[in-house]
C-alpha cells in the first residue's frame, strides 16, 4: 500500500522539476489500460488516448519554454500552484489506477511536487550560479532526469488492466 503513495511522491516530484511530465507520463500508462482502472471516477478521463496525447504536448511545449529567458521561476507564484496541482493530479490518479484512496496519493504528490519544486529550483541556481555551469546544459540534464525518473515510476507501478 506505501508503495503506491511513495510512487504518488516520486510523480510530484518529478511535477515539481517539470510540470507537464508527470500527467503525461501517468496518462499514457493508464491510456495503454486494456481496461478503464478509474472506473467512472473524476480522474477517469486520464484513460482517454486524447487527454494523454494533450498531455504530451503540453510536455514537449513545457521542456521547449523553460529554457526561455523569459520562463518564470518554478517556485514563483502562480507557477508554484501549478506544479503542486500538477502532482496532486498525477499522484491521486496514479493511486487510483493501482486502486488505492486517490485523495491519499494527490496529497503525496502534492507535498513530492512542493519538495521538487523547490529542491530542484535551489540545486539548479546553485550549478549555475555557483558552479558556472551554463543553465541550458542544467535545464537539459534536468530533463532528462524528471523524463527518466518518471517513466521509471510509472512503468513500475502496478496499475489494473495494464500487461506488464
């Protein structure tokens, strides 16, 4: 039972670093789901092929914007609100779809994205500004590791109706 609420942690974490990769992640894997594993839930909509296409893109247009000059700061407000919502999402439906008490997870994934967000925040000004290191080659490291730990979670969670 922990394990899906860590995993709900892990996601809001990786909200936390990006976003749009947390839900994306989470809906494809549930959308890949011979079976609805939400039932008739307010989350069931994470089984659509279309909500997890237009979560992709929102994550292909996410990793796009952050190396803009102009991004805002993920702890900014109301970026930092986003974030947060982003893991409650991703957390309660991957909780669900493992069937486990969705609130349970959204509150794991929401406090993973509060710790993400400001972990990852602090860590990247730290590289590039005391380390020197340039802030696109952060951003894309950055990327890779929210891509790689979240597909990692999601691929390992035990959600119903998916052939492992």
């Amino acid at each position: 039972m922990l394990k899906s609420y860590l995993n709900a942690f892990q996601l809001g974490i990786v909200a936390g670093m990006r976003a749009m990769t947390a839900p994306a992640l989470v809906s494809n894997k549930i959308a890949s789901a011979s079976v609805n594993p939400m039932g008739n839930s307010t989350l069931g909509f994470m089984h659509s092929s279309t909500a997890a296409t237009l979560f992709k893109v929102a994550a292909i247009g996410e990793l796009i914007g952050d190396k803009l000059p102009s991004a805002p700061d993920r702890i900014a407000f109301p970026a930092i609100l986003g974030r947060i919502g982003s893991g409650a999402l991703s957390g309660g439906a991957l909780s669900e779809a493992e069937g486990k008490e969705a609130p349970y997870g959204a509150i794991a994934g929401a406090v993973g994205a509060a710790v993400g967000s400001y972990a990852f925040y602090y860590l990247r000004h730290w590289l590039t500004t005391e380390q020197d290191i340039p802030d696109p080659y952060v951003a894309l490291a950055e990327d890779a590791l929210a891509i790689g730990a979240g597909y990692l979670t999601v691929q390992q969670s035990d959600i119903r109706g998916v052939m492992a």
